[in-house]
C-alpha cells in the first residue's frame, strides 16, 4: 500500500467472517483504511454482502419452516400425521444455500385436514401462505421484492458516488496542472525539438571531423 511517498506491506487476513487488514507487524488496522479501492471492498466483504445474505436465509428459513408446520397439522391420503417434513436446511451453514426438498411420495403431501379426510383443506392453507404476511409483515414476495430493491439502490448510489468521484479526480489533476503549468504536449515538443537538435550537431561534428582530415591529408609532410 502506498500512501503519499511511503509503501507499507499489508495482508488480509481471511480466517474469520469479517475480513481484517493487517500490517507487517501482525496488527489489525482495517478501521485506518477508510478511502479508496481497498476500503470500498471491505465494505462491500463484511458488510454490504453480509446483510443480504442474512436476508435470503431469513426468507429461506421462513418459507421452510411456514410450510413445514402447516403440514404438520394436516394428515395425508392414510390419514396419518406427515412422518417427514417436506423441506430441510441445515441453519448453522444458511438455509438459502443449504434448502432442499426431502423425498415425499404424493401420498404422504398432508393435503387433508384431520376433521376432513381425503378432502384438500390443508392444501388450501398451503396455497393461503402465498399472500399471508408472515414476514416482518410483509408477503414472501414482497420481502423479495424489498431485498431486490435494496440491490438495486446500492448498486445505483455505487455507481454515482464513483462517477462523482472520477469527476472530483479529474478536476483536481486539472487544478494541477494548471499550477504547475506544465503541459505534457507542449514537453513532448520540446523533447522532439532537443532531439532533432542533438541529431543536427552530431551530423555537423561528423562533417567538421571528415573535413579535418581531408585537410590534414592535403598538407604536405616536410622531411627532418
């Protein structure tokens, strides 16, 4: 990492959810990393990503465990209580990643409800969770929705902080250069001009130097 005219070496440490930057020395200094490329992606790595996830494993969770309870208090074509629960998901790893669908016969779907065999009451209660909001009030449709929208704000406040800042950074290395008054074109002439210079006075030496001899030659020796 470079900040002014000093490097420093730096690691990431990566054997904990949250991403940590440390020093050559070992020390933690993720909260000095507040600009930048770098801070941006730690940002987006323990905070940004995290909140959503925990929001589709909320969602997950709760369609499974609704569903799961709701045929729990039904029977199914035998008359009998569901032995098995229709879906599974293992919470200490994410039930968005984890969420899958035990292996049910349709027979053993607690469609029925206990005081109507063979009838589809529960099947109606099942159908019924589609737009109850059960969900920190909310649909499960309109909790995706939120989640999506959510996305979609970030990724639009992302992307015109980036284009504010871009703007910012041209200005300032205008500001420069104007200070400065220097100008790349204009010492990029100067160097061709230097060049072309050099190359006409190593030419002219050249010449001086065939003429010397030339002269040098035409002179006649005198004996001792």
């Amino acid at each position: 990492m470079v900040v002014g005219g000093q490097t420093f070496a730096i690691s990431g440490d990566f054997s904990t959810a949250q991403t940590a930057i440390v020093s050559s020395t070992g020390r933690d200094i993720s909260s000095q990393i507040t600009g930048g490329k770098l801070s941006a992606l730690l940002d987006d790595k323990n905070r940004v990503l995290p909140s959503y996830i925990q929001d589709l494993n909320t969602l997950a969770q709760s369609v499974a465990d609704q569903v799961n309870t709701t045929l729990q208090n039904g029977i199914d074509q035998n008359g009998a209580a569901p032995a098995t629960d229709l879906f599974k998901y293992d919470a200490s790893i994410g039930a968005a990643v984890t969420m899958g669908v035990n292996s049910l016969t349709p027979d053993q779907i607690a469609a029925a409800l206990p005081g109507a065999p063979g009838g589809n009451g529960n099947a109606l209660n099942l159908a019924a969770l589609a737009n109850g909001k059960n969900l920190n009030n909310y649909t499960f449709a309109q909790f995706y929705g939120n989640l999506g929208g959510r996305v979609g704000t970030d990724l639009t406040t992302a992307t015109n902080n980036q284009t504010t800042k871009q703007l910012l950074l041209s200005q300032a290395q205008t500001l420069r250069e104007q200070v400065s008054g220097v100008s790349l074109n204009q010492e990029a002439e100067n160097l061709i001009a230097f060049q072309r210079a050099y190359q006409a006075n190593a030419k002219m030496l050249t010449v001086l130097n065939s003429l010397t001899e030339t002269l040098m030659g035409l002179i006649p020796s005198t004996g001792a």
